[in-house]
C-alpha cells in the first residue's frame, strides 16, 4: 500500500473510531437516568421482557448483532413505545436507553 494511502486510512479510521466513541454521547446527552429508571419499573420493561425471552429477561439485551449502536438502542427503546403504545415522549424513550446502556450495553 502507497505510504500516502496508509495515512489516509489511518485517519479515517481514527476519524470513524472517534464519531463512534462520540455517539453515545449525543444519543444520550442530558438523558435523565432517574427518569429512565422510573419508566422502567413503571411501565414493567423487565416483566415483558421475561415474557419475551423467559428466565429473569436478561437474554433480550445484545442479542448477537442485532443493537450494535447507541442510535439502534434508542430505536428499539422508541419500537417497544410504539408497539405497546406506551405514550412516552422523545426524551423519555431518551432516558430509557440511556439506563439501558449504563447498566447493559456500555456504547461508549
């Protein structure tokens, strides 16, 4: 590989490591994780998804390749408000995932 391209690509993939290191933090930015936790024992997320996937539910979190991103959490958060029609407001679904990604996914 040409000296010059080596470089290129090294700093697009420092470029790209960097907007991924950076996501979570503008998914998540100013989420109220008390509120989060509140929804969550509010609207019974872990009892569904006990239903779900059986056990204590924890099998539904990161299943292999399927929420890989901070913005892909957020969806599957604003999927379930939409399916069960929960009514939660954007920054609800917000503090949601973002509990979840503390205490599950750990997207930097």
């Amino acid at each position: 590989m040409h000296p010059g391209l080596m470089v290129v690509t090294g700093l697009l993939a420092l470029t790209g490591l960097a907007a991924h290191a950076q996501t979570a933090q503008a998914v998540f930015k100013d989420a109220d994780l008390a509120l989060g936790q509140k929804l969550i024992a509010e609207h019974k997320c872990a009892e569904c998804h006990v239903r779900k996937v059986g056990g204590d539910g924890s099998a539904i979190y990161k299943p292999q390749g399927r929420i890989n991103t901070p913005g892909f959490l957020r969806g599957m958060v604003e999927q379930c408000n939409t399916e069960l029609n929960l009514g939660l407001f954007p920054e609800d679904v917000t503090a949601i995932a973002a509990v979840l990604n503390r205490d599950h996914y750990r997207f930097k």
